[in-house]
C-alpha cells in the first residue's frame, strides 16, 4: 500500500505541475510530496537492510518513468523530481536513522523536514531553470506541514478507523452517533469519548465503536462486533453483541474477543442513554462497564 500510495502521489504531483506550472507546486506540496516524504519514511522501516538502496532508487525511477509514459511533456519534470527525491532521500535516510531511537512521529517529522528543505531548493532550480524563493518557501512549509499531517493519518489504527466509519456510514440505516461517559473495569476509571455506526441487517446489527480514553494518548480503540437485539420496547432495547477489540498494532500485540451486553433507552432530540457490560474471555474474563450518554449526528435511512 505504502509503494502505491508513493507512486500515485509523485505522479500525480509530475503531471499537475506539468499542466499548470511552477504556481501550482506549493499545493501539490501539501497534497502529495508531504504523503511521499513520510511514504518513504514506512518503506525505510520495511526494508531496512542491504536491500533498502536500491529499492528506494528503483521506486524514484518508477515515478519518473509512469510521469514520463503518462505524459511525455512531463520529461522536465520527472527527471528533477528524480533527482530531487534521490538527493533528499539521502539525507532523509540518514536523519531518520540519527533519530532511530525516538518515538515513530518524531522521527518522520525530523528527517521530513531535512528533505523538505533539500527538495524545495533542487526542484525549482532543476525543473524552472533557477532559484525561486517565494515558491521554495512555500513549499518547505507545505511539505513539512503536510508530512505531519500524513505521518499521523497514515497510523494503522487511524486508517483503521477511517476505512471502517467510511464502509459503513454510507450503508448505515439506523445513525451514526458520538457520546462520552465513563469506562470502569477492576484497574481504572476513566472518561471517554465513543463515536458508533449502526448497519442493520435484518436480525443482526454489525457495528463499529471508536473509544478515545480522554486522559490518553489519542490512540482509539477499536471495536468491530455484530450484535442483536434481546428485548424491545420502545424507548427502552436490550442487546447482546460479540466482536474484538483493539488491534495488532501500536500498543496491543493482538485483537482481544469479547463478549457485551448493552441496554439502550432513547431520550427526545437524538439522545440516548447506553450502558454496556462486557467481558473479555482470553483475559481472564476481565470485566468492564461503560455508562454513556449519545447523540446522533446523522440518520441515514435507506
């Protein structure tokens, strides 16, 4: 996904300065080259090794030759990206492992903004035939500000989220809600902020649930489950949901199942009072208890 994501974005940078000029870079900037640049950096971690050289030059190459095939008018271009990229990947690479030992965002935006800097004064001069401040200014500031953005967008568990509410909410025929309480299990009482998506199917209800902890470190938890509804009478349901939660990344080493039951009762104005009981059978049956109060931001009947 990583070599993909690479190569559609310095293409698509290539081709639209192509088209519209030098003006236009700073934006392509933002969009795309701060997307490469902290790319580059997941692909360094993937193949560090002998390995890496090569396979870093052959992707450069690979971006240049698909802008050149796509558009022959793109040679310019293509070929002072390449170049641009190839010198700033150096240094990339050498600052990022400088920061080997610093946390994963710190040491994508540490050496981004060394090869920010570098390819924003290679690539005007080599692809507009001279020093250009305004735009080499505008886009360090762009890469750097757009690298950020995307080292944090690119995090499995962001994406993770992201992909899930956007599968589901298109299909949802019941809400897609937000709410804050407060989550109790035998360790720790903490607040915390949960968006859900509802897709009924008939006598099951897949679902998602995003779980912020308000005193952590932003990462959510997520849990995908399917459940289905016990009791109803209407304010009031009773359900029973299976699913898993977390993931095997960041700080979890492995999804864990669970088991919940959950008693809902519908207020007036979208709100509702949820209080979910769950228990974790592969953690010796640990035991939570959440007690929240939701809102729904959108109903989207089929």
């Amino acid at each position: 996904m990583m070599v993909m994501a690479y190569l559609a974005a310095v293409v698509a940078a290539n081709l639209i300065v192509t088209a519209f000029g030098p003006g236009v870079s700073v934006l392509t900037a933002f969009l795309f080259i701060g997307l490469n640049i902290t790319a580059r950096d997941g692909l360094h971690d993937r193949w560090a090794g002998d390995s890496l050289k090569w396979r870093m030059g052959a992707l450069i190459a690979a971006g240049g030759l698909i802008s050149w095939l796509l558009n022959r008018d793109a040679a310019s271009i293509a070929v002072a990206s390449s170049v641009a990229f190839a010198v700033s990947e150096t240094a990339d690479a050498g600052v990022y492992h400088f920061l080997r030992d610093r946390p994963w965002y710190q040491r994508v935006n540490g050496s981004n903004t060394v090869s920010a800097g570098i390819d924003s004064v290679l690539f005007p001069i080599l692809a507009f035939g001279g020093f250009l401040p305004v735009i080499t200014l505008g886009q360090f500031a762009a890469k750097v500000f757009g690298g950020s953005l995307w080292a944090l967008a690119l995090r499995p568990r962001v994406l993770t989220v992201a992909a899930l509410f956007a599968l589901a909410a298109p299909l949802s025929g019941q809400s897609v809600s937000v709410g804050v309480g407060e989550f109790h299990n035998e360790y720790v009482t903490q607040e915390v902020v949960e968006a859900v998506v509802l897709v009924p199917l008939g006598a099951v209800t897949p679902n998602v649930i995003a779980s912020w902890d308000l005193h952590g470190d932003g990462k959510p938890v997520v849990l995908p489950q399917v459940g289905r509804d016990l009791y109803v009478s209407f304010p009031v349901i009773v359900g029973a949901d299976i699913g898993a939660s977390a993931g095997p990344w960041d700080d979890y080493k492995a999804w864990e199942p669970h088991g919940s039951l959950r008693a809902i009762a519908f207020l007036p104005h979208g709100f509702k009072v949820v209080s979910i009981a769950s228990w974790q059978p592969w953690n010796e049956w640990a035991r939570s208890v959440v007690f929240k109060v939701d809102w729904t931001v959108a109903r989207l009947d089929r």
